[in-house]
C-alpha cells in the first residue's frame, strides 16, 4: 500500500468565495464579512439626515395642509364641525384679530433662521398679519422685562409704521412683567391692557460695565490693549471709566432716556414733564400703572381681544384671532431639535437669545427680571 493510501491528507481549504460553488451548500451567514452588521458610522448618520429630511417634508406638507383646513385662523373657544364647513365654502377670508405674542427679552436673533423669537421675527409677524385679508386688529401678548435698545425700537417703528400705512388699530396685553423695552413697545399701541398685578413701567436706560481690575490683579492677568484713541476700550473690564469716559456714556444714556420718555409721551398722550416724573426707571403694578395712566384698563386676555375686535369693527361676538405663523414656527422648532438629539448634536435652546450672550450696548431693561 502506498503512502497515499496509508496517510491521507486532508482536502485543501477552500478559497473564500462571494457566491455558492457547485456541489457545496451555500451559507449566506458564513460568507458575510464579520463587520457587515455594523455599518460604517457615516452611513448610519446620511441614513438618519435622509430619514429626517423625509419626515421634515412630510411634517411640512401636513402642517401646511393643517393651516389651510384652519383657515390660518382660530376661535377662543373653537368652531364646531359645521362652522368649520362653512368657512371652508366661503370664499372671503373671515374679519379676524391679529396675535403676536413676544415672550422673553427682545433682542435680534442669534441665527437669523425664520422661526426663531427675535425683533426681526416678530417685526416680520406684525407686518405679514398687517397684510393679512380679514386681519382688522392686532394684540400684541407682552410678557417681557425689555432687551436692547436697536432690538426694541425695530418693533416700535414697524408699529407706527403699520398704523400709518394700513390704519389698523393696535392693543397691547401685559402678562406678569411689561417692562422697560416691553413697554416701550406697548406704548406705541392704541390701548394698553393690564393684568392688576402685572409688572410694569421701568422708563429708562442702562449701560452695565463691569469692572474687574480687582480680580484680575488678583490672579495675575492684566489687558495691554493697543487702540487707536484713548476712549477704544471703554468700558473695558480691566479698567473703571475715566471722568471723560463716564461723561461720554452718560451723553449717550440721556439720549436714548430721550427718545424713551418721547415715545411714552406721544403714545400716552402725555407731556413730557409728566412723563419725567414716572420714568425714574421704578416698576410699578397694574393697579397702579393704571392710576397714573401708563395702561388703559385691567382685564385679561379675553378683555384684550374683545376691545380690539370692537376697535377694528368686528360685531362677532366670538371674535376669531389670527396667529400668523406661530403654529409653523412651533412645527420647525420642534423638527430641528428631534433632528439633532437623533443625530447625536444635542439638544436646541428653543429660547430668545439670553441675556448673557447681550451683555454689551444700551439696554431698555429692567433688572430685576
């Protein structure tokens, strides 16, 4: 017996093969590569961006659908079904009041996107329900300690230019707090109302330098600028004004303290030396607002919406208000943060700009927010 007979040798291993070889079972387990179950972590991260710009469409075209079943309008108490099928067939929009609710301090947006909450934004919401058919009035829901002075008077202006150009009548709601900036908005408003216990007022100004020379000598850190005037850096930490400086800063608070005072004035129908006299830069209550006539009534918000239907000349007496793109901006807001926690990004600050990231410039703030 030969040697091959008497010491068999095994079969050659196979050569790895993508597909079944005749005459061998196919094992579609055994033949896929051992990481194939994982893929590549940017694969999995275009597959979810696909997914949720799949459902952002979606979401898009329901909401918009929404919106024109609604009419782009509500009731404070809601239609019934057959209401809601009679405003369907008619082909004039209804006489509706508008709502613009600014909420938080005023500042221009960080990101610039639509749907954020900023001076621009809702600028833009005041005028595009201003343009609105079937807007005859607008309230403006106020909840706000103020923000910075550019911010607040964007909004001031775009309401007297809206009174001017398409004569609708404007009326301010205060929530819990209405001041500084808030109500240097509202005093562009035909009619202010007020919660008894709203806070409110706060006329005036403020430039916040904080001087940390202290701290810094301290821990051993001194500033060196080179500038190209000796008042460039002023209102540095590393410093304390100069007498120059704080002269300076003080020409331009008396400025813009200027402008406030005229605004109330002019939309109070107050004088000036009046207004003087309140705009110390205290708060004070809705009770007493109301006394020194810086608010027209105390009511609540259906107060609000049924004097300005009146104002407008709507005999409704459920009358229908009007929210511009809040429920869409709502929708957008709360797409993009699922995108990102989904994504893995984090989560997004749904809020108005902090006050913290606009420490710097003029302020119609109040402090004690």
């Amino acid at each position: 017996m030969d040697d091959q007979t008497q010491n068999p040798q095994p079969d050659p291993a196979p050569e790895p093969s993508s597909g079944p070889v005749p005459g061998r079972p196919y094992d579609a387990a055994a033949a896929r590569p051992a990481d194939a179950s994982h893929a590549p972590s940017g694969r999995r991260v275009k597959r979810r961006l696909l997914s949720w710009l799949i459902g952002l469409h979606a979401a898009a075209l329901l909401a918009a659908g929404v919106l024109i079943l609604r009419g782009r309008s509500s009731s404070p108490r809601g239609l019934d079904g057959g209401d809601r099928a009679k405003a369907l067939l008619e082909l004039a929009p209804k006489d509706s009041v508008g709502w613009v609710t600014i909420h938080g301090p005023i500042y221009s947006s960080d990101s610039g996107k639509p749907w954020d909450r900023g001076s621009e934004q809702w600028a833009r919401r005041i005028e595009t329900l201003a343009d609105t058919k079937g807007v005859k009035a607008i309230v403006l829901d106020i909840n706000s300690p103020g923000g910075s002075v550019g911010a607040v008077q964007e909004i001031y202006s775009r309401i007297e230019r809206v009174k001017k150009e398409k004569h609708i009548p404007f009326v301010a709601l205060f929530g819990d707090v209405a001041a500084s900036g808030g109500y240097y908005i509202a005093s562009a408003c035909d009619k202010i109302v007020a919660h008894p216990g709203t806070l409110t007022g706060s006329i005036g100004v403020i430039f916040e330098v904080a001087n940390m020379q202290g701290l810094f000598k301290k821990i051993g850190y001194q500033m060196d600028p080179v500038k190209s005037g000796p008042h460039k850096d002023m209102g540095s930490p590393a410093r304390p004004l100069t007498p120059e400086e704080r002269r300076i800063m003080q020409s331009l608070i008396d400025d813009a303290y200027g402008q406030f005072v005229a605004a109330v004035a002019g939309g109070r129908g107050l004088s000036v030396a009046r207004v003087k006299t309140l705009a110390d830069g205290r708060v004070y209550s809705g009770d007493q607002a109301l006394a020194d006539h810086l608010v027209d009534q105390l009511g609540d918000s259906r107060d609000a919406l049924m004097l300005a239907a009146k104002m407008g000349g709507i005999k409704d007496k459920k009358p229908r208000i009007n929210r511009g793109g809040d429920h869409f901006s709502d929708l957008m807001e709360l797409l993009e943060t699922r995108a990102r926690v989904s994504l893995g990004l984090g989560p997004l600050s749904l809020s108005v700009p902090a006050a913290s990231s606009q420490t710097h410039g003029l302020l119609y703030m109040w402090e004690g927010r």
